[in-house]
C-alpha cells in the first residue's frame, strides 16, 4: 500500500514538474504560458493575471491598429519573486 502511494506522489510531483517547466521556458521566451488558470483580467486587449499550481503569471497585452493584441510583457512569480519575466 505504502509503495502505491508512493509511486502516485512520484507521479503527480512529475507531472507538476512538466507543468511548470512548460510554463517556464514560455515566459523565459515571451510566449503566453498554457498550464494557467485566468484570474484578474484587463479591458486594455487582452491582460490578464494567471494562477498557476504555486506560481503566477501577468500577461500585459495591448490591442494594435488593425483590431489584433499583442504581448508587451510576462512575468512569472513564485512566493511574490519574480523567477521569470520577458518584456518587448
């Protein structure tokens, strides 16, 4: 019993591992992270604030001439530091 539990915890600490490290090289290459929830979102184009599993990532975007969004910034924050951040 003790062993299946233990292979579960492995596998969950795994699959959140790829999560965040997903999320991370995104942000780290300013692109827009996939493992978040949306939180707090903006009427300025698309901005928003995203939770994800221990981390957080604010997306500032803006809306361009011909009616499209694009990124200005995001940056992702562990425990209120900044781990990663990508700004244009």
């Amino acid at each position: 019993m003790k062993k299946k539990l233990l292979t579960v915890l492995c596998a969950l600490l795994i699959l959140w591992g790829a999560m965040f490290a997903t999320d991370y090289l995104l942000v780290s290459h300013f692109r827009e992270p996939v493992f978040v929830l949306y939180g707090v979102t903006a009427d300025d184009g698309g901005s928003y604030t995203g939770q994800g599993l221990g981390y957080t990532v604010v997306v500032d975007k803006y809306i361009t001439p011909d009616g499209g969004s694009a990124l200005v910034s995001v940056t992702m924050t562990v425990f209120d530091r900044v781990i990663a951040a990508a700004i244009t």
